[in-house]
C-alpha cells in the first residue's frame, strides 16, 4: 500500500452534509448514550446519540450532541433538557440493543417510546426522568453547561449518581467487571458494532499487561 497517496478533503469546500457523513463514519466506534428525560406532560421520552463520550472526572461530566430538525425545531430530548436540566445516560448491551434502536423511531411527543418498544422505567434517586431498569449502566445527570451552533445542541451533563447491574462493580476495588459488560457502539452508516473481541498491548518493558481474576480494571 502506498501511504503517500492520499485523499485530502478541505472541510471549508464541502457540504455540512458531506461533512457530517466522513465524520460520522470515520470517528468510530462511538459508545451510544439511551437518554430519558421528561416532557412538559411528564411523558418519559428515551433516544439514542452517538455524538456522546465522557469529558471528566472532577466534576464528572459526560457530553452528548443532538441535532436540530430540518426545519429548526428541537428534538423532545433537547427541549426537555432545556426546560428541566436533568436526564439519565444509559449505556445500551447486545441484549437491549434492537430496544434501543427502535427508539430512535419518530414517536409523537406524548407517546414514551420505552412503553413502544418494551423498555421498563424505573425511579431514579437523583433526578426526575426514570431509569430504564434493563440497561447495565445508567448515569443521572444535571445539565451542567450548553453550548449552541447552528445545527446542533452539545450538553454537558454532571453525573449525580451511577446505577450499574448488580455483579457489574466491585465498590472496595473500584474496578468494573469487563469480562461481563458487552456495550454496543455506533459504526459508520446503519451500521453497529459488539465489544467481545478484545486485545491488550505490551508496556514499554515489553510485557503484557496484568490480568485480573474475575475483575479486570476499568
């Protein structure tokens, strides 16, 4: 393969459209957030969003971006953040994954899709949106700041409390359990992606890295 053949593409000369495709199928795989929150009616809405990843650890906070429609108008799950500053992130696995998916279907602001689709809400701790009792990973969030361009919303969430699978974290090593968290992430296109094959790479030393019995460090 000759590396000095390149194909450069200038970003100013491209359609955003154009743009958001090369994106949007290059920076993968990207972990997907399952967001709730409330509508005005106190409706749970859940959607899926790739545009999404952690920020930090002091304060913890999580980013995810969410499109305007073609015609301007806010997604239910932009607008309920920004009426209320409160969602969960959920972290979607094989078993969930088409559940997950199926939110992502066009429903009226006064129809749930868990209630759609088959997703069990339960109560949080710390915000009002519920918690979808069937995903291994939920983070309540508060919106901790927002920034606004012409196309989109990116929210920064603070995280306020974790709810994760019983068997999923060992709280006195604070280490989760690898072996058994499956999340699946955004390809490029239509296209997903399993988390099952895993490699680890060699230190410096030249040898690998420790491996844990049961537990694998996060």
């Amino acid at each position: 393969m000759d590396c000095t053949a390149l194909t450069e593409v200038d970003f100013d000369r491209i359609t955003a459209y154009q743009r958001y495709k090369l994106m949007a199928s290059l920076i993968v795989p990207r972990p997907i957030a399952l967001v709730t929150t409330l509508g005005p009616t106190g409706v749970a809405n859940a959607a899926p969003f790739s545009m999404f990843n952690m920020v930090g650890e002091d304060p913890p906070i999580l980013m995810i971006s969410i499109n305007r429609l073609k015609d301007g108008r806010l997604k239910d799950t932009a607008a309920n953040i920004l009426r209320s500053g409160e969602f969960v992130v959920h972290i979607s696995d094989e078993p969930m994954a088409q559940k997950m998916h199926d939110c992502g279907e066009a429903f009226p602001s006064d129809v749930s899709e868990l209630t759609e689709v088959g997703l069990s809400p339960v109560p949080s701790h710390r915000v009002a949106p519920p918690r979808i009792l069937e995903a291994p990973v939920a983070f309540e969030c508060v919106l901790h700041e927002k920034l606004e361009t012409d196309s989109r919303y990116v929210f920064i969430g603070r995280i306020v409390w974790l709810a994760a699978r019983a068997g999923l974290i060992d709280t006195e090593a604070w280490r989760v359990n690898l072996r058994d968290y499956h999340p699946v992430a955004r390809f490029g296109a239509s296209f997903y992606t399993r988390t099952n094959e895993r490699f680890s790479l060699s230190d410096k030393t030249g040898e690998p890295p420790p491996t844990a019995t049961g537990i694998d460090a996060m």
